[in-house]
C-alpha cells in the first residue's frame, strides 16, 4: 500500500486531503494528515474582527470537522522532516512516519519578533497586528475606545498572507472612523515597501488614487528597520521617520521552522518548488501547496483553492508514473472591501495582471473588476459559507482554474 503524508492541516492541506481522498482508490492508498493545532481558522475574516463587523465565533472551527473519513488525524508538532529517508519525526511520542509521497502544507506566519521593537512592551497596547486572532481581538477591544490620533499601517516586507488585506484594513478604518463619527480626529497613513499601494500599470490607472480619494497618506517605499515603542514612532533603514498613536502592522512572514531545520527552504522557509506542478526541485516525491511554497503567486486561499484543482488529477498521472503537465497558471482573484458596503475584485495570474471588465461572465458578471459595487462586497461576504462549506471540503466551483481573459479587456 502507498503512503500519502500531508503536513499541515489548514487551508491548502484540508484542501488536499479531500480531493486526493476522492480520487485515490483507498484499498491502494493510506492518506495520512499531521497538524499541532486543533482549531481551524478562516483567516480572510480576522480583518472584520477588529471593526465589529465579525467576532471570534465566526471564524473558528474544529480542524477535525473537514478531515474527511479514511484519512487518518494525527495531533502533533513535527520534528523534522528527513526526504533522504522519506521519512517525517513527530514530537508528540518521537515516532516515525513513512512516505512514499509527501506533500508540505505548514502555511506560513507573522514574525514580530523579526523587527527590532516591534514585539516589545507596548504590542497589543499600542502596537497591534490584525493577521493574528489575538491580535485582531486585542485591536478590536483598542478600537472600542480610541479617540483619534494618528493610526500607521506599516507592512514590514513582502511576500505576506493575502497581499490586499492591508489595503482592506485601512480603507475599513476610514468607513469605521465615519461610523463613529470621529474620522476628523483621525489620521490614516499607509506605509509600504513597495512604489506604491497598487504596482500593476492598469490597476493602478484605475485604482491608484481609490486612498487619497478616502483621506488616506501613501508612504511608498517605507523599509522599516526598527520600531520605537517609548518615542512611538517607526523608522526606516534611510532614517526616515513616521511618528503613531497606534501602528497597525503586518509583521514579516515567514515559512514554518521546520522547513528550515530540515534543510528544505529557502531564506523566508518557503519550499522551492515548480510554480506550475508544486514538485520540489530537489525531491522527486514531495510537493509543497499553499502558503508553504515558494511559487510567485500570492498566498491566499483563492491560490490555494485554483492549485489544488490542478493538482489533484495531475497527482494521480504522476503516481502512476505519468509525467507532470504544467497546469497551474498562478491564478488568483481576489475580494477587496473598500467600506461603505463596496468592494473591488482583482483577477490575474503570473502573466496577467488584473484588468478591468466583468467576472465571471462577460457583460452580465456579477461582479466588476477594477471597479467599486455593492457586489463586490456581498461576494466577499458570501465567501466564508462557501469556503466552510465547499472550498475546505474540496468541491469544485463553477470557476475555471486557470484564469480566463473572457470578458476582461486591456485599457
């Protein structure tokens, strides 16, 4: 009988384990998933926690709920990962689990620790995170009480979880501010390494301006090298100086640590891998899906979803000696809310940036690209039943995995 290890058992490797249990006659396959935690989290959600908008409750759910029947579930830290020997040492009782195919899924986290002052006497009082569910509930109680000043949101570096997400963040703010009718005691300013809060031309024609329209300051090219907790301000490696009531931050991300004990990342321990089949460059029988590879395309549960639709059938070819097809496109879409009850959607992949139209049909959509509508905002909130209840579970969409230019147009 052949061995499947999936490490991980969150977004990508949840994901896995139920498309790969359909497809792999189970009296030829023993489909083994490892984790250390038992909770899932729906982590698009933790940016409505701190406005209100979603609590704790609405966004947690036993991991054990979406394992399917016949995979076994094992609770336990991982020791080290050992390809030569295919082969994966657990923490829990230091036993050792064969493989003859693995496949990576530890995601990916903030690291606050990274940045010199960041994680020091003041985080969670007035230094906060929100890509964290402490985090995004020790800001929602700030948030609860604060009376205007100056809020920075500093992205530390790139890549991070769901790239829009801070742009999200800070254009909520702006609507919850109006909500609470303080917004002219409050000033927003957005901080980024990258040029600017949109680097694509075309999105950037049709969006650039979407922050300075809402009140918002743009700090582009801001590389922070140190916080100052006691004088509350962020300073970059050119000394530059932003001085904050309260700093939001999106601290570094980096892979899962065992990556880097085991020899098997790279500088942020992310699993160098082919971005169109997932196989390691290095190993022949391990794959690496989600936020756990190195692939250029954004780490976000849309990528993770469109991957695993490549992946499953093609998988099964390779198991049965077949070689790989290069199915996957690096396809992407996301949901931006923008406040007010709107929201934008972006599509793209690793040859197209997004671009203006309707999705996903052409001329009807119901939902517009590179454009601010009510629709936009319903499908971002529409997406978490279907992602507790179709995407964890590995049912397929009506959506094509590779990206489709129908009803999109260039200008």
């Amino acid at each position: 009988m052949k061995k499947l290890l999936i490490l991980g058992a969150g977004t990508a490797g949840t994901m896995v384990a139920n498309r790969l249990r359909r497809l792999l006659d189970s009296d030829d396959w023993q489909i083994t998933i490892v984790d250390q935690h038992e909770t899932h989290y729906y982590q698009p959600g933790f940016l409505f926690i701190p406005f209100g908008m979603y609590s704790k409750n609405d966004v947690v759910k036993p991991k054990r709920d979406f394992i399917p029947s016949g995979v076994e579930f094992i609770m336990s830290p991982i020791e080290i990962i050992e390809p030569e020997h295919n082969r994966v040492k657990l923490i829990k009782d230091g036993r050792y689990l064969n493989y003859d195919f693995l496949v990576i899924a530890t995601g990916t986290s903030t690291r606050p620790e990274q940045t010199t002052g960041l994680h020091e006497h003041e985080w969670h009082k007035t230094i906060f995170d929100f890509y964290t569910i402490e985090g995004a509930c020790a800001l929602a109680k700030h948030l609860r009480t604060w009376q205007g000043g100056r809020l920075v949101l500093n992205i530390v570096e790139n890549p991070i979880k769901c790239p829009v997400a801070p742009l999200e963040f800070i254009m909520l703010a702006d609507w919850f501010f109006h909500e609470q009718g303080i917004r002219n005691k409050v000033e927003l300013i957005y901080t980024t390494p990258l040029p600017g809060a949109f680097t694509k031309p075309i999105a950037s024609k049709h969006l650039g301006d979407i922050l300075e329209q809402k009140g918002v300051k743009i700090m582009p090219e801001f590389m922070i090298e140190h916080v100052d907790p006691d004088a509350k301000k962020i300073v970059s490696y050119d000394e530059q100086e932003i001085e904050y009531d309260l700093l939001v931050s999106i601290p570094l991300n980096m892979g899962s640590d065992v990556i880097a004990k085991s020899g098997m990342g790279d500088d942020l321990n992310y699993v160098p891998v082919d971005k169109h089949t997932f196989l390691s460059t290095k190993y022949p029988n391990v794959f690496a899906l989600g936020d756990a590879s190195n692939v250029p395309a954004s780490k976000a549960g849309s990528v993770a979803h469109f991957a695993v639709d490549t992946f499953g059938e093609n998988f099964v070819r390779y198991a049965e000696g077949q070689e790989l097809l290069p199915l996957f496109d690096g396809h992407a879409n996301c949901f931006i809310e923008s406040g007010f009850g709107k929201g934008l959607l972006i599509d793209f992949n690793y040859d197209t940036e997004p671009l203006p139209g309707m999705y996903p049909l052409p001329g009807v959509g119901p939902f517009s690209l590179l454009q601010e509508s009510e629709a936009n905002h319903w499908g971002k909130v529409m997406f978490r039943w279907m992602y507790w209840n179709l995407l964890l579970k590995g049912q397929e969409l009506p959506l094509p995995a590779k990206m489709s230019m129908a009803g999109k147009w260039k200008n």
